[in-house]
C-alpha cells in the first residue's frame, strides 16, 4: 500500500486538496482520497511531494500512424497545405514507421499518459497498440468523398475495425470529417453505429477552407480534393450551411461524439449543437498546438466554457505538433486563455476524456477501485495554481 501526498491533489472530478493523501495499493488501485483539511501531519511511510498530483491523462484525439512523419510538414500551410503533405508523404515506404508508432507510444506512456482516443485508416498501429500498456480506443476512419466508392470504404473501415476488435482492443467505424465523406457513406457509417452504439470522432471546423467548401465549394479543401487528389468533384452541391450543420444531419444524437479541433465553431454552431444533441454525451476535443502548426490559429475557448459543453483534450499527431503531451497542450490553453483554471484544466485532461471515451469506471479521477495513473506535477506557480514553461511531469 502506499501513502501518497502532495501540495494539492486534482482528483479529476472534484475541487482539489491542499495537503490531501491519496491511498492506492502498490499497482495503483486507488483505496481512498483523504481530506485533510490542509493541514498534514507526519506519519509512517507518507510519500510527500511539492506539486500537484493528477490522475494519468487522456489524450482524446491522437493519429499514432503518423508519428513517422515528425519535422517532415511545414508549419502554418493551412488545412489544404498540410493534406496536401499528408497526401504525398503518409504512404511513402519508411523502415521505421512502426518504430515511430512504438516510440511515440512510449513517449506518451513516460508524458504521463494512460488512454488515447486513435484515429487510424489502416491497421498499421495494431501491434504497437497490442503490446502497449495505454488503453486505446481506436477510431477507424472512413473515407470517401465520391457516392460511388461508399460501399467499399464502409467494407475497408469494417475490415480494418475487425482486426482490432480481434485481438481485444475496442474500435469503431467513423466519419473522417464532412469534406471527406459523401451522404451515402454517412448512412452507412450511422446504421452501423446505432445498431452498435458505438463512440464516433468526426474533425470538424477545423479550417476556413472547411467553411468555404460548405458555403460557395471554393478554397482551400476544394482544390485539395480536385487537384491534388484528382477528384471529381462536379456532384458536390454547397449547402450554403455551416458544417457542423451537414455532420449533425448524419450523426444519431445517442451515440457519443467528439468533435475534433472546432478552430472555427461559431456561437450559432453552438445552438445548432444544443438543438440536436444530448449534451452530456457530446464532446469538444481541442488540439491547439496542432491548431497553431496547421492555421496559426486556436478555438474560441471562452464561448465553449460560456455555453457548459464538455471539453476534452487532445495532441493530434507527430506530423502537426511537435510531441505528444497533454500536459504542453494544458500550458498552451492557459498562455492563451488565462482565465482557464487549472482546475478546469486537469478536468478536461483527465475526467472529460475519460467519459469521452467511456471509460470513466476506470479512469480520469482518483477514486476508490480505479487505477487511472498517478503524476505529479512539478515547475508550477503554487501561490496563483497556474502552469509554466518549466511545468514538467513525472508518472509515480
């Protein structure tokens, strides 16, 4: 058993503790979290730190597929520019891109992070994914802007889901974004997650460009579809809508989504968003370092805390940041948006993520029969409780 205090202890979920105890078994089975008061007294075999502990993060959108891409993209090319990269380099034939996939699993694991929402369009991470001690959700992605090429994507992504699930690691069919997938693929990939109910992440609002394509079909996405990809794209009639508008059509208000980035949601796309869905299973995952490589720009923050939606946490890929921490990504939101508490900050770290992914029995708070991992946080202002650039952390 262990007895392990710090300067104040976040249990994820709940208000934190100056001077609590946390209580676990030596696997990291959480027995208790005590409350006392502030004032800690010495006693046999307390493990005390300067810091704040938290339990492990949940990194909520992650694309471990890519991490053989690191310092291959330029940065702040815009959404069309960055695909356009992905398009040319992702499939290029590496020797070390399942030795990528496995370091940055590592890197993750010794960043303090215990789960990972995966987005992947192919099998390849599966044995990183099998041998590693992080729970993955991975969200098999489905492509297919053409009508007439949605039956073999669905049967692609099917396949791809069932060589997870084969080897017990959860998995789901998913729309990639609402530029990538046409009508028909949508319905396919929304009858498959009723029958199921299963968890889907869809990139959305993640560009100007996206805006444009729905609007007037020109920009950035648009080229990238018919000149870079060579598709045709005569069919595509603009909506004149936001969107989020078009993803909401397709997907069932009972299933659980995230939303991935949301750089450009608008205060309507919120109402829209409270209009058609349960709130409490609907997620905003935010991405800012990958935001601030891709667009140079980050979400409006404030309008998501203002309306109570449910923020989540993520690092995009190795091919969009520059490393896969959740806790960077938490010192980015708080440089940019100081009137973020770290409160609220570990809660979409930690406790969000977790529902997100629906694995909240076990994860994102300290509490009594769960093992959601320990870190200890260090290099932060205690007097003001805010992160710095010297802000490190260590997995106990």
């Amino acid at each position: 058993m262990r007895k392990i205090s710090a300067t104040w202890i976040f249990p994820g979920n709940l208000p934190p503790l100056k001077n609590g105890i946390l209580i676990c078994e030596n696997d990291g089975t959480v027995i208790d979290l005590i409350d006392t008061g502030g004032k800690l007294r010495e006693q046999a075999g307390l493990e005390q730190y300067s810091g704040i502990l938290v339990p492990g993060f949940v990194n909520a959108h992650c694309h471990l597929e890519l991490s053989h891409l690191k310092g291959k993209i330029p940065e702040k090319k815009g959404l069309g520019g960055f695909l356009g990269f992905i398009n040319k380099l992702r499939n290029l034939e590496e020797e070390d891109v399942e030795e990528a996939m496995k370091k940055a699993d590592f890197t993750m694991k010794h960043a303090g992070i215990v789960a990972v929402g995966d987005v992947s369009n192919s099998y390849a991470s599966l044995e990183a994914k099998r041998i590693s001690q992080i729970k993955y959700h991975t969200f098999v992605e489905a492509f297919g802007f053409l009508p007439s090429r949605a039956e073999k994507a669905f049967l692609f992504a099917e396949f791809v889901e069932s060589m997870f699930r084969e080897f017990d690691l959860s998995a789901s069919v998913t729309p990639h974004s609402p530029y990538s997938v046409s009508k028909e693929l949508f319905l396919k990939i929304r009858k498959r997650a009723l029958a199921e109910n299963t968890i889907l992440s869809v990139h959305n609002q993640e560009s100007r460009d996206e805006l444009a394509f729905f609007k007037d079909g020109n920009g950035g996405i648009s080229r990238h579809i018919h000149e870079i990809l060579g598709i045709d794209i005569s069919h595509w009639q603009p909506t004149g809508k936001s969107s989020l508008d078009f993803t909401l059509s397709f997907i069932p208000k009972e299933n659980p989504l995230l939303l991935v980035h949301n750089t450009f949601t608008s205060p309507e796309d919120i109402q829209l968003l409270k209009q058609q869905r349960h709130l409490e299973n609907t997620f905003l995952v935010l991405c800012p370092n990958a935001n601030l490589f891709i667009e140079n720009k980050l979400p409006p923050v404030s309008l998501f805390q203002k309306g109570n939606l449910n923020i989540c946490l993520g690092t995009d890929s190795l091919a969009s940041n520059h490393t896969l921490s959740i806790l960077q990504e938490m010192i980015t939101l708080q440089h940019h948006f100081p009137g973020i508490s770290l409160h609220e900050l570990v809660k979409w770290g930690c406790w969000n993520g977790a529902r997100g992914l629906g694995i909240s029995d076990r994860f994102g708070s300290f509490e009594p029969g769960k093992k959601p991992g320990i870190n200890l946080i260090t290099g932060l202002d205690l007097k003001s409780l805010n992160l710095t650039l010297k802000s490190k952390v260590k997995v106990l």
